[in-house]
C-alpha cells in the first residue's frame, strides 16, 4: 500500500512540475524569443552595395577568364578563383540559398545544358521582344532545392561561359563546384565564398556584413513590394523556392522608410475623415496635400498665439506711452 501511494505522490509532483514548466518557464521562453525577434534590427543590403558587388564580380571574372586557356586545364590558384566567383555570382544573381548552388552536378549540369526543351507556341508569342531576347541569351537549369522541390537557377551568357569551363575542367568529378585536389568529397561553400568575396569588394562596401545569402534573398523580396506584382508574386514565390505565403511571412520584411510613408498617409487620412473620398483607390493613387499632412488646425494656432503675442505687446508698449505721458 506505501509503494502505490508513494508512485501517485510522485506521479503527482511529475504533473504539477510539468504544469509549472509549461506555464513559468516555456511561455516566458518563448514570450522572451518572439521579443528579441521583434526588437532585433532588420537590416538589408543596401542597394548601392549590391551593385558594387556585382560589378566587382564580374570586373574579377573578366580578369580571371583573360587568363584562363580554352582547353579547359586550369591551374589551381585559376580555377579556385573562377569557380569562387562563379559561384557567388550565381547566388547573388538567382538570390538562391547557397546549398542550392553549390551541390550541382557536373553530370546534371551537362545533361540540362545540352537538351533543348519546346516551347508553347501560343506563351511564345504572348511575350514581349525584350522577354524573346532574354530566351535567347539565358540559360535555365533545375536544381533540387529545399524539401525536394526542383528551384530554377538562371544562367545569363557570361557565367554560362564560366560554368562550362568548369564542367570541362571537372570532367570525372561529382559536383561543379568542386574543391581543389582530388581527395575532398565536398564542393566549396557558398556562404563562406560570398562573405569572402564581399570583405575584399573594390571599391569597398558601406556594410559589407549585410551581403549576406539570407539577406540577399530578404532583400529581393522586400523591393519586390515596390513594384506592383499581382500576378507575378507566386511566381517570384516558386522561383525564392517556397509558397506565398512564407513569402510574405518571413522574408518581406516591413521596411520603416516604406511602413513610415504608406501608413502615415492612411492614418492622416482616417484621421481627418476623408477616406470615403478616395474610396477603391489605392495609396498610390491618393495625392495629399501640405494642408493635409500639416492640418490647419494645427497652423492657425500657431498664428492666433502669434497675434495673442503681437497684441500683449502693443498693449504693452501703450500702457508705456501711457505712463510716459502723464509724467
């Protein structure tokens, strides 16, 4: 009877303490990451930043691609700089995640390269001479991305060059990107070879930290706001490689400068009452005037304390004259 009250008694300090651990330690846990989360800066790429960076990748692979021959033997020191650029370039171009990029096979690399897929007659001629052009000149591979998916990596003329030349250069190796020497079973890093690469940008980058492949991505998504893409946001979402709506979730973050702007023009207006006026307009569309993000109110207070202070003062300089006067 002592052995069975004394496992209820511990069965019952069990529930208890797991009750206490869920309600005072977990909640508060979690309560205390969603606010680190929240309070931390979002920081992005600036823009000027990205395009120093891109044009120091491809000044770099002009320099490297001048030294390189065409039979495809490439000495080490060359070939490490080609395929680190290479490899940067298609991840800062494709905003794709780094393990995306640097597990492409040399044998899937060749066999998608060489075959030529039809293209639907009736898309083809629904595209503009600019969309035809860029057929032409682009190059799109498949490769396998997160939770299996098949994730397009767009290859313009230039690192189309550079990545045959290391398929040639691979030739019997398994990845593209492989490291130097024959013993390493793993490709290089692309994480690694971006912040490498952006720590040595000439000229050198305002936040070189930020030219990061997370916040690449981020950054793509976030400008993407910008632009008025209804119809071409899930396809900008398969291309990222995840649904809308983790896009909208996690990587368009909410920019001040943009949140400042937008909102404060929809708070002026429902502060003032005038949102019917502009009723299936969007906030592209409504034009406020410096009457309304100023109001009136706001101004002729200023100007009736303006008088109320003139006056003071000319009953001031009366009563003076007053007095002076009389004396």
């Amino acid at each position: 009877m002592s052995v069975i009250l004394r496992e209820l008694f511990f069965l019952r300090d069990f529930v208890t303490k797991r009750t206490e651990w869920r309600t005072s330690v977990t909640a508060s846990a979690h309560r205390q990451r969603q606010e680190m989360s929240w309070k931390s800066p979002k920081l992005l790429p600036l823009t000027e930043d990205c395009v120093k960076f891109n044009n120091y990748l491809h000044r770099r692979e002009l320099e490297i691609k001048s030294e390189c021959s065409t039979d495809g033997d490439l000495p080490e020191d060359t070939y490490k700089a080609l395929a680190s650029t290479t490899l940067a370039q298609i991840v800062v171009f494709n905003r794709r995640r780094p393990q995306e990029v640097e597990t492409i096979k040399v044998e899937d690399y060749k066999a998608q390269v060489k075959s030529k897929k039809p293209i639907q007659d009736e898309i083809m001629q629904s595209l503009t001479m600019q969309e035809k052009l860029s057929l032409q000149g682009v190059r799109l591979i498949v490769v396998r991305g997160k939770r299996g998916r098949g994730v397009p990596i767009l290859l313009p003329p230039n690192l189309k060059d550079s990545t045959d030349l290391l398929a040639k250069h691979n030739e019997g190796k398994e990845f593209l990107f492989a490291r130097v020497g024959d013993t390493s079973s793993t490709p290089l890093r692309a994480y690694q070879v971006v912040a490498e690469l952006a720590d040595a940008a000439v000229p050198k980058l305002k936040y070189p930290k930020t030219i990061r492949c997370t916040k690449l991505r981020k950054h793509l998504a976030t400008l993407s706001k910008l632009l008025d893409l209804k119809n071409e946001l899930e396809q900008l979402a398969n291309h990222m490689g995840h649904d809308i709506s983790t896009h909208r979730e996690y990587y368009c973050l909410p920019q001040e400068t943009i949140l400042l702007a937008k909102m404060s023009k929809l708070l002026n207006l429902a502060s003032m009452g005038k949102l019917h006026q502009f009723k299936g307009k969007s906030l592209e569309d409504v034009a406020l005037s410096s009457e309304d993000i100023i109001p009136d109110e706001v101004e002729e207070d200023e100007e009736d304390g303006l008088r109320e202070k003139e006056h003071e003062a000319d009953v001031q300089d009366t009563d003076e004259d007053e007095k002076t006067w009389s004396d």
